[in-house]
C-alpha cells in the first residue's frame, strides 16, 4: 500500500489590533479545511501568510521584516502578504518583491482560493481593490477556537470606521462602518463559551459604532442586555471605545453586569484643545475628563487606558506639557503611547512641523515613563485585596500567571495544580516585577 502523500504546511504570523487576531483565527481554520497543517512561523512551511498592520509605520516596517523572514526560511514557498498594510502598500510589497500573493481587505477571506492563482516574487497575485469599494459588508467569519494558544476569546462584531481623524489610515484600508448582526454575534459567543473560553473580548476597528449601520439600527448597550438574558461565558471584556460613544446608558450596562469586566479602553490621543481639533476629534480635554470621572465614580475598580499620540505635526513643547499635565491628572491606569508617524494619504501626511528624531523619541519616553507610574499606582491600590484572575500560563518557576477582570497581570502561586481557564479570587499580597502576586483566597479550593 502506497503511502498518502503528506498534507502542505502553512504557517501564519500576526501583526496589530485584536481584530486581526481574530481573523487570523478563521485564516487558520480556512488553511486547516483546505488541507494545510499550520505549523509555526519559525519552521520551514510551504505557505507563510503574514497578516500585517499599517496603523503606524514601524507597523509597515515589522509586516516588510516578516516577509522577508519567510522568503529566507524557504525560498520555494509561497509568501502572502494579507490584510491592512497590503492593502495600503501593495505597489511597495510588489516593487521590493516580498510576496508572491498580496491580498488586502477582503480578499484575504477567500485566502486558500487564491493560493490556487499563481505567483510569484516577480509577477506577485494581487487582490487590493480599493477598500471603501470592497468593504461594503461585515464578513461573516464563524471560528470554533482562537488559534493563538490564548485562553480568552477574541469575538470580531464590528468593522471599518466613518470618522476619518487626520492621522488615521484605518478608514481607507478597513472601509465603512459595518456590524456583525446581533442574531450572530450571540450565535458566536455561544460557540466559544461551548469551546471552553472563559472571557471573550467583544472587539471592532470602531466598537462603540456596532448596530448603528444595521436595520433596524441597533446599539451595543442593547446588545448587552440581550446577552445578559443568553448564554455568556464567565465574563466579556469590550475593547477600545471611543469617548463620544461611551454614553450613559452603555456605562450603566458596564457597571451593572457582574459579568462585564471593570475595563475600559478609552483613546485620548491628545491632552491640547488645539492638537485634539487639528487631529479631528470630535472633542476637547474638558469632555475627556468629564467622561474619565463618570466612569471612575461608576465603576470605582475599573481599568482605565488610553491610547496617546505625541510629535502631532505643530505640536509645541507647551501643547506637549499640556497633555503631559493632563493626563497626570487622570485616573488612568495605563497608556498606550505612539510617536507621530505620517501615514500616505491621511490628511495629516501633509501638515507641516514634524516632531523628528530625538525630540519625538524623548516625548515618547517622557509619556511611557507617566505610564508606567500610572500602572503602578493603579495596581497598588489592590495589594491586600482579593482580585478575580483567569488562570492562564505556567512560569517557570511553577507559579501561574493571569490577568485580573480589571486588567491586571496577576502571578499566582498555589500548592495544588492550577488549570488555565480556570476563574478563580486570588488574594494579592504584593508585587512581583510588573504584576501582582498572591494566592488562592482562602477557603478556595483549586
């Protein structure tokens, strides 16, 4: 008896926001249908598919690195070069001859169909029609398992966004606004809390948008409620929601649903009344501060981020000083922060008065550093506190490590076997370099 032939290998890297990690899970289980065995990036693999992002050019950079590393890892294979950053750079990807298939959104969907097309580093396959032409509607992408090894689930329910700041590429690589029907988004989460997942995140390009291109329009405060009343797992977390849409009634739901986790991501982009209206924000530090206090006084455990951009072209060192100072008067709990870097076609790519070089770097790092101290003190306040930890990576050392419903990275140790996905209240007795640590609370059994 002959031997079967063996099955081609695939191997896929991700880049970028939650979204992405997302649909490189219905990427992999796509591959996986179509006969391929994923294996890992750093292996030798007939097909490597980097899923990149173009939000910021060291983004661009990092995806162009990851090409390169799969040509190198096989010179035979085929390399595809998918999403965000080859729908925005196509002719870059092609002229430096780094893929041989270069699909951007959506044409990535219908990845193992094009790996039927020819390509080659020369002539590549391309599929990059414009975006807010081929982006008209929310791909449906059922996924049965997050192909990350994480033990949370991420849950796509929104796409594309209308807002169109001066520095954002999003809009023209994501298209228009669109929303996973409410029917659909709880079918999935239903499918992920049967597949074990003890958190899902509700995750979009623009969250707070869900439901408003729908018929009859609906919102997500309204998609909570519906939740509350079906299956859901142990708890949800909402990812990245933008301060004008974090209105009373969906501040409500978070405060009021146990299972929703006290976390909130709210981009500030900018503490300077100027900066935040040349950048097109649709308002000023005083509302920010206004909604930060709303939610601090509604959700008093709550995780409070924020994303924040410095070296905005024309931005003074007095408008810089005034985020600085503005966001050290925040209860925020950490910052995410990116230095300026101009994305080809937003507005912003033509200001004038880039912050470059050692300027920007030293602005970056003054805000990190701010960062950092927010993280601390945030995390502080819980020390002698008993903190609700998803159970989710063995150390080294034997200890597991978690993250708390309020964010916080916890290491737990306990004199019996511990299980990842397992929910459990840890009491936390100090810190262990940047997380807390504790134990089991007492009188729990694991």
């Amino acid at each position: 008896m002959e031997n079967a032939p063996s099955r081609p290998t695939a191997a896929v890297e991700t880049l970028g926001c939650k979204v992405n990690q997302y649909e490189t899970s219905y990427l992999m289980e796509m591959l996986d249908q179509a006969g391929y065995v994923i294996v890992p990036f750093r292996a030798r693999a007939d097909v490597y598919v980097v899923h990149g992002c173009a939000v910021t050019a060291k983004a661009g950079f990092q995806t162009r690195q990851l090409l390169r590393r799969a040509h190198r890892a096989n010179p035979d294979a085929l390399v595809v070069a998918a999403g965000c950053y080859a729908q925005l750079d196509a002719d870059r990807i092609a002229r430096e001859r780094l893929a041989t298939h270069i699909l951007g959104n959506p044409a990535k969907f219908d990845l193992a169909s094009w790996l039927r097309l020819p390509g080659t580093f020369d002539a590549p396959c391309r599929a990059t029609e414009s975006a807010g032409r081929a982006c008209t509607e929310f791909e449906i992408l059922p996924v049965s398992r997050m192909h990350t090894g994480r033990t949370r689930a991420m849950l796509k329910i929104q796409d594309g966004c209308n807002s169109f700041c001066s520095y954002c590429v999003v809009p023209y690589v994501r298209g228009r606004s669109r929303s996973l029907p409410r029917r659909l988004v709880l079918e999935q989460m239903d499918r992920l809390v049967a597949a074990g997942y003890g958190e899902i995140v509700l995750t979009g390009i623009h969250l707070g948008q869900w439901g408003k291109d729908l018929s009859p329009a609906d919102s997500l405060h309204g998609l909570l409620e519906a939740a509350d009343c079906a299956v859901h797992p142990p708890r949800v977390r909402l990812s990245s929601l933008e301060p004008m849409e974090l209105d009373a009634a969906l501040l409500d739901a978070v405060a009021s649903y146990s299972w929703i986790c006290p976390h909130l991501h709210v981009p500030l982009q900018s503490g300077d009344a100027q900066i935040l209206e040349r950048m097109g924000r649709p308002y000023t530090p005083q509302r920010y501060a206004e909604l930060i206090a709303r939610i601090s006084e509604a959700v008093p455990r709550a995780a409070i981020g924020a994303d924040v951009l410095t070296g905005f072209p024309g931005e003074s060192d007095e408008q810089f000083r005034n985020t600085l100072g503005f966001i050290e008067r925040l209860p925020l709990a950490y910052l995410h922060v990116f230095p300026f870097s101009p994305r080809p076609g937003t507005a912003a790519a033509a200001f004038r008065g880039r912050i470059q070089g050692g300027e920007l770097k030293e602005r970056a790092r003054l805000l990190q550093e701010l960062g950092r101290c927010k993280k601390r003190e945030f995390r502080e306040k819980f020390v002698g506190e008993s903190l609700d930890v998803l159970v989710e990576t063995r150390l080294a050392s034997g200890a597991w490590e978690g993250l708390s419903d309020n964010y916080i990275n916890v290491v737990v140790r306990a004199e019996t076997e511990l299980s990842a996905g397992t929910i459990l209240p840890v009491r936390i007795a100090g810190f262990e370099d940047d997380a807390l640590e504790g134990e089991p609370a007492s009188g729990f059994r694991t």
